[in-house]
C-alpha cells in the first residue's frame, strides 16, 4: 500500500510541474545563449545589397543571406590576377584583409511556448565602426554599419568567389588586367567556398552608429537558427530552437571544456587573412630568401647599436675585418664610430683608412666622435698616410664612367622634374627612361658597374654619407614605368650585388617597390601602420634614430614621414587615425611646413 501512494504522489507531481512550464514564460540569459552559440570565428556574411564588395556579388535576384566561410581566401594576387597599365608603368597592388570579431550581448530574452514567439532584446558590440571601417578603407562613403539579423532554417551550400575587373571595364583604354595570363574584361569566378543561406527567414536591423542596439520578435521552431551578420565581421550564430525546445539538451556541459578555447579571440578586434598579399594562415610554410652572412652581421651589430650595446656591435664588425671581407662605406660609417666609443683606437685607425681609400676627405673626421682620437700617435699616423691613401683612391677612380654616369642623371631629371611641374607628358617618360636604360647597359658593360671605389661616395653636410648614391634614381624609374630593359638591369645588378659591388638588400628599392612603409613620423609622433606586424627591431632602431648623439646609419626604409601642412592638417588627422597606432613621441622640433 505505501508502493502505491508514493508512485501516485511522483507521478502527480511530474505532471504540475509540466503544465506549469506550458503556461509560464521562459526566460534565458547570456551563459545559456552562448551555450549554443556554433562556428564561431568562421563565416563571413554576403548580401546582395552590399554591391560595394564586388568580389562577393551574388547571382541576380538572390536576395537570400549568405554565411561564407572564407578562411581559406588566397589573396587576389594569389588567384593569378595581375595589374599593368599600358603606358608601361608599373601598378603596386597592396592587399589587406582582415575580419572582425563581434559579440552579442543580451538584456532581456523571453520565450512564449503557447506561440512559440521569441522576444530578444539587446546590444551587438564590436565589430568596425564608423571611427574605424572597412567603407572608409576602401575609399566608399559610410552609409550604414548596422547588423543584419536573421531567424530562419539553415541551408548548407557553396558560393563563388568573383573577380570584377573595374579598373578594364572603366578605363579599357588604360588598364590591363589578366587571369591566369588571360586577358579578362568581366567578372570572373576566382574561388568557391563552404557557406550556408538564412530560408525562411525574420529580418531585422541593429539601430545605426556606435551603439547597435536590437529588439527582436520572432515565431521559431526547433530548427532555428538566429544569426548576426555584418560584412567582413565574424558571424554570432546561435541555435536557438534547441535551446528552447529541446530541454534534455546536455549541450551546456561540453561548453564548459571548451570555455578557454572560446576566450581565446574575446579581447581581439579583428583577425588578419591577407597582408601584403600574403595568406596570414600559410605564412610560415613560405620560404624566406637567406641572406648573405655580411647583412647577418650588419643586423645584428645595428641591433646592437640600438641598444646601446657597442662594444657588441664592435664585436659583430670585427668580424669582418677578420675574415678580410669588403666592406660598404655605411658599414665602416658605423664600425669606426663603435671602435670609437669603445676605446678601439687600433681599430678605429684602421677603420679611418679604409674610409680613405673610398675618397671620404679629412673633412669627414670633422664629426665630434674622432675628437676622441685626434691627438694621439694612432690619429697622427693616419694623417701623414692619408695623403698615399687618397692617391690611391684616385687611380682606382673611373672619370668615364663616372662623368657618363653624371650626365644620364642629368638627362633622366631634366624630363621627370619637368613632368613634376606639368611641363612634360607622362607618356613621354617611359620613352626617356627606356633611352636612358640603354645607355646606362651600355656604359657599364664597357666601364664596369659603378662602386664606391669607382666612382667614390657622397657626402652631405662634410660629415654624413649618403647612402643612396644619384644613380640609384635611374634605377627607380626603370622599375616605375617597368621599362623593356628592366629585366637586363636586374640582371646586372644581381650580379654585381653578388661581387659586394652593389648594395641589393639596402637599396631604397623596397618602399618604392612595396609602395608602403610600416613606420610613420608625423608632428614629432612616430606611428605605426595599422596592416603592418610591428618588428621589436626595426622600431627599436626607428627609435634609435631620434636619439643618435653618434651619427650612426641606421636602417630606416621602413620609416616614411608626412609632412605638415596647415592647409590639410584636418585631412592628414584624420588619415593618421584612421590607418596608423600612435606609439610615442620622438621629436619636439617639428614644426616646419611642406
């Protein structure tokens, strides 16, 4: 008899507790959501009003909400897309893509299972902003930054990526483009990707600007799915229909395991995918051209030098001299000055003469370091050998070849300065850059190639040397309006950099060529480029730069500087905010007007 009465009191009481779920109003909060929330850092969305984003139109009359996983997204450069014009002139084509994070945050959700009405309220944060936008970036007028939101069924597919030429379709007289080495003119599909569409779908908005606040109402089924989406955002997607349907779900507790691996990107703004068109995700498994031992050496003294570690540095240039190897006027700029300060004086002398033999005068040792030596029996010595020293230098100088070289400057910016001021067609500068090509092949193949010894080193103000000799202009213009003989020069000049007679790692090629510099000076501030992956060294030496009591020559092709204009001062802020990180102030003396 007691069996009976406590199955009867279990079983009456299953049954009140049911019904009174039926009739009551379910509420959730965040920890339940984000128990169901799945493919986290994965899906970017596609719309077809996006059409700003050319590369990811949809068909014609899809209206539907695409999710596209795009982590396997090459790069344009990568698909074999390639830029020319048809004047000749080279095109710099500088890729970066990155995708933001977002995070949902709920106030209030409720669940109706009389209706099966959901009621939603609450704000999406991060994400890009209207301070800081992919619009902006890409040079389109911000209209909207409001996240789409969807509840619906979810329906796996695939999308294609596409190519839309503009510039061809624009400019067909100007712009080639090509796929592969083909010619193209229309769209053209490039890639395709895993991705998912919203069918049946409830649309609703976030309000506009910085706070994307919500308030949805929406009738759901065990299958549904709510998604967030915004353009080059990371999608929220969230079952929703499990979590309020399937009560048995045990879905909460596997969460809990993995909570780190979902903290891992909660204070991260944006993941990269392509920088300096460069796959981030394969971008250690791609091969780094190894350097010759020397610019080893010359990194790691220069490293050292930045960190006030000279007797370091020292250390590093002996080794050169030890190995009798040649070494670039630039090199001996610095290794003398840290023999110097480390009271090297052997070394020093033996630096000074080395420094002679390339044509530097007595002038040069006007710099206040040398005050240490002069005086002493060493620094005597080397003046009374100094005048065999320069003799020596003059017989191995080349006048031929130097003059020549001097006049086919001379001929290259008569034109360019000319086409600067609008008195000169750029059409006609590929013609002057293709003659001068010519005669500069010519002139080297007969006279050899024109190294410091050949033709000495400049000097600036006495006691500096320039490290980017006047011809080195004549260079950049033949990669500028990618002249037809190109290709023999860079030849030549590869071979030569492997005789140490040309500088083919520290040439002032690279900001030219890549059309970018990670480092930015501006009003005394030294910034960072917001694409760029700081290196510890190179800003350590950037640094380094505003605080040189010796003079050393520190390597700066990463550093570029905007000058200050009171005209476009409004308009220069607001480039600076927009696409570099401010790291410190370097200068106080700024203030001169371009």
């Amino acid at each position: 008899m007691k069996i009976k009465l406590t199955l009867i009191i279990s079983f009456t009481f299953l049954i009140t507790n049911i019904t009174f779920s039926q009739k009551g109003i379910m509420s959730f909060n965040q920890k339940d959501i984000e128990a169901y929330k799945v493919d986290s850092g994965v899906y970017n969305f596609w719309f077809y009003k996006n059409n700003w984003n050319k590369q990811r139109t949809l068909s014609k009359g899809d209206t539907l909400p695409y999710f596209v996983n795009e982590s396997e997204y090459k790069g344009i450069l990568n698909y074999g897309i390639k830029y020319s014009m048809l004047d000749k002139t080279n095109i710099h084509f500088n890729e970066y893509f990155k995708m933001y994070y977002m995070k949902v945050v709920l106030e209030k959700f409720s669940f109706n299972p009389k209706d099966s009405l959901v009621s939603i309220q609450g704000v999406v944060k991060k994400g890009w902003s209207a301070k800081d936008d992919i619009y902006k970036q890409s040079g389109t007028k911000v209209e909207k930054n409001n996240v789409n939101i969807y509840i619906g069924g979810k329906k796996d597919t695939i999308s294609k990526l596409y190519y839309v030429p503009d510039l061809m379709i624009n400019y067909p007289d100007k712009y080639k483009i090509t796929h592969k080495d083909k010619n193209i003119n229309k769209k053209t599909i490039l890639d395709t990707f895993s991705s998912f569409y919203i069918n049946n779908y409830h649309h609703f908005e976030t309000q506009k600007g910085t706070n994307r606040i919500f308030s949805i109402k929406a009738k759901i089924n065990p299958h549904s799915i709510l998604t967030f989406g915004l353009t080059n955002c990371y999608t929220e997607i969230f079952e929703i229909g499990q979590l309020v349907f399937n009560t048995k779900d045990k879905r909460r507790k596997k969460v809990k395991a993995n909570k780190k691996k979902e903290k891992k990107h909660d204070n991260k703004k944006f993941k990269v995918i392509i920088r300096n068109n460069i796959q981030e995700l394969y971008k250690d498994t791609i091969p780094k051209p190894k350097q010759p031992w020397y610019y080893e050496i010359v990194k790691t003294a220069e490293g050292y030098i930045a960190n006030n570690q000279y007797a370091k540095a020292r250390d590093e240039y002996n080794k050169l001299l030890e190995k009798e190897h040649y070494i670039f006027a630039r090199d001996l700029h610095n290794a003398v000055r840290v023999a110097i300060t480390t009271r090297d004086d052997k070394t020093a002398i033996l630096l000074c003469e080395k420094l002679a033999l390339k044509g530097v005068s007595l002038n040069y040792y006007n710099a206040n370091i040398f005050k240490r030596l002069k005086g002493k029996k060493l620094w005597n010595s080397f003046l009374l050998k100094y005048s065999k020293l320069n003799d020596q230098y003059q017989k191995g100088l080349n006048l031929v070849l130097k003059t020549r070289l001097f006049e086919l400057i001379a001929m290259d910016q008569k034109d360019y300065v000319a086409h600067s001021k609008g008195k000169f067609e750029r059409s006609k500068l590929n013609e002057t850059t293709q003659i001068v090509d010519g005669e500069l092949i010519k002139l080297i193949t007969k006279e050899g190639f024109p190294t410091e010894e050949k033709i000495g080193i400049e000097i600036t103000n006495d006691t500096i040397i320039d490290i980017n000799p006047d011809y080195y202009v004549l260079i950049n213009h033949s990669h500028q309006v990618n002249s037809n003989r190109l290709t023999e020069i860079k030849d030549i000049l590869k071979e030569n950099a492997k005789k140490f007679e040309y500088d083919n790692v520290r040439n002032n090629l690279t900001g030219f060529i890549n059309a970018s510099t990670c480092f930015m000076l501006y009003k005394g501030n030294l910034y960072s480029e917001k694409n760029c992956l700081v290196d510890k060294l190179k800003l350590q030496k950037i640094k380094y730069l505003f605080k040189n009591t010796y003079g050393f020559i520190i390597d700066q092709t990463d550093l570029s500087e905007l000058g200050f204009s009171k005209k476009n001062e409004k308009e220069d802020e607001e480039f600076m905010k927009t696409n570099f990180n401010f790291i410190e102030k370097v200068e106080d003396n700024w203030l001169q007007e371009d």
